[in-house]
C-alpha cells in the first residue's frame, strides 16, 4: 500500500514547520527573558562595587534591549518563524562580547581577587541549551565567547594576576565551552530523531486512514458482488445460449473478487473483530474536513 508522495511530503513539512517554529519561540522567549533577569541583576552587582559608567550603561541598554525584543515576540507572536530565532540570538547575543571585555577589565583593575569569565561561561551553556533555530549559530557563538576568553587572557596578560593561578583559566572556560559544543552536537542528534518520529507517525497515520476507506470501499462492494455472482449464475442456468456473455461476466467478477481480497488485507492498525465497518461516507467528508482545516491553517501558520 503506497501514500502519494507529494501530500505526504507537504503534510510532514507542515508537521516539522509547526513544531520547529513552537520550539524556536519558546527558546526566543526565554533567551530574552533571561537576558533582561541577568543583566538587570548584574548591573545591581556593579552598581555595589562603583563599576564604571560604561559598563553599568551598556548592561542597561542590553537590558531595555531585551526587555523591547521580549515585547515584540509576544505581541507578534502569529507572525513568527523559524528563521526569526536566528534574529533573537544575534541581537541578544552580540552585545555581550564589548560587555564581557570591559566587565573584566574593570573587576581586573580593582586587584582583588575575582573568578574571570564568568559571562562566557554562563553563556555557553545557556546556548548550549537554548539556541532557537540553526544549531551551528550557537555554536558560533559559543566560539565567539570562548575565543574573547582567550584574547583577554592573552592581550590583558591575566597569567601575571597571582590570584588567577589557582582558577585554572582559561582552560576551565575552555571546557565549558567544549561542553557547550558537545551539548549542541546532542541537541542536533535529538533533532534529527524527533523529525524521523514525526515523519514514521504522518505516514503511519495516513496508511491507516488510507486502510480504513479500503476497507469501506470492500464492505460497500460486497452486497453488489454477491448480486451480481448470483446473476450469472442465474443466466448460465435459464440461458445456456448466452454462455459467451456470462463467461466474459465471470471474468470480470473473478477481477472484482481479486480487488475485493487486496482490500481485505489492508485493516487499519487499531481495528478490531467485530467493531462496525467504517461508513465510506463519513471517511471522505472526514478527509475533506481536515483538508480544510490544513489549507486554512497554511494561510495563517502562527505559533500555536
């Protein structure tokens, strides 16, 4: 039993573009509101330790930042796409490389001791876990961040700080960033899985329905073949002399009764012994609503 390919193919893009554009948003979503939570919370950190101006103005401007985007994702949150979570991580994402340099430069020029790269780390993570759309943009992020780490540590000479040799930098942001890349390499894995299980489920569903109306087809055909059985065999009887034709009938029901038996064969998955046929009728009107509600919801496919 075969499903035509092509909308079968559409009905399982429609099913991944749902579920790609729900994920991406929820991930959107929580990507700005952490964004707005840490850095509202870090410049009260800042605030406590006189940090400089710049500093506490950029961590405010990133905040209102996502406080805006955080905004727009929910009042516009029918016309998102996929491709629109790429959008949120550049945007919440590109602020925090000036904002990581100039944070460590200034806890630096204080000479206490402190656990560097902090950010970086924190972020790395978050990506790891939270990258809305194109995995491989995470990743590039988590470089990016990383790759800071490093410059600062190299450019700003921190190996001369005493209180930075027990911390273990850069290697230990370079571990997290490691783990981050890991964790993304698992995500995109369970991507593919998730897309693999919905496409065994779109063809199993159709095969099943597409079972169930042959099965209706048989059941409707059955009274009309016995009919018809029962006609030729009454013609050859009481009309010996119209044997050609009841021969050529006979030919013609051994071709329904072969069609008959195929049909039988192909039962629904969840169907049991004597439970009421399908009604044919209320198969197709079933099918055409839901193709419907399919060509409706195409023309407006929000997050749902």
């Amino acid at each position: 039993m075969t499903v035509p390919a092509n909308g079968l193919e559409r009905r399982t893009e429609r099913e991944l573009g749902s579920l790609q554009r729900r994920d991406a948003y929820r991930a959107s979503l929580v990507i700005a509101s952490l964004v707005l939570v840490a850095e509202l919370a870090f410049t009260a950190i800042d605030l406590s330790w006189s940090a400089p101006a710049l500093l506490v103005s950029l961590r405010l401007a990133h905040a209102f930042l996502a406080l805006g985007l955080l905004i727009a994702l929910v009042l516009l949150r029918k016309q998102f796409r996929w491709g629109h979570g790429d959008l949120v991580l550049v945007i919440v994402g590109l602020p925090f490389l000036p904002i990581f340099w100039i944070a460590e430069l200034a806890v630096a020029a204080l000479g206490e001791p402190w656990a560097p790269f902090v950010g970086a780390k924190l972020t790395a993570v978050a990506l790891a876990m939270l990258t809305p759309a194109r995995l491989w943009l995470g990743a590039l992020f988590v470089a990016l961040y990383v790759g800071e780490a490093l410059a600062i540590w190299t450019v700003e000479e921190f190996a001369r700080h005493a209180a930075l040799l027990a911390t273990g930098e850069p290697w230990v942001t370079v571990s997290f960033g490691v783990l981050a890349l890991v964790m993304l390499g698992y995500r995109a894995r369970t991507r593919r899985t998730e897309q693999e299980f919905i496409r065994t489920r779109v063809q199993a569903e159709s095969l099943e329905a597409l079972a169930r109306i042959f099965l209706a087809v048989r059941d409707r055909a059955n009274t009309p073949l016995q009919t018809l059985e029962v006609g030729v065999a009454l013609l050859e009887k009481r009309h010996p002399d119209a044997a050609p034709i009841a021969a050529r009938m006979e030919r013609a029901l051994s071709r329904l009764r072969s069609l008959s038996g195929t049909l039988s064969r192909h039962r629904p998955i969840d169907w049991e012994p004597g439970a009421q046929p399908p009604d044919l009728d209320a198969l197709l009107d079933a099918l055409e609503a839901r193709r419907e509600n399919r060509a409706n919801g195409a023309r407006g496919p929000g997050v749902h």
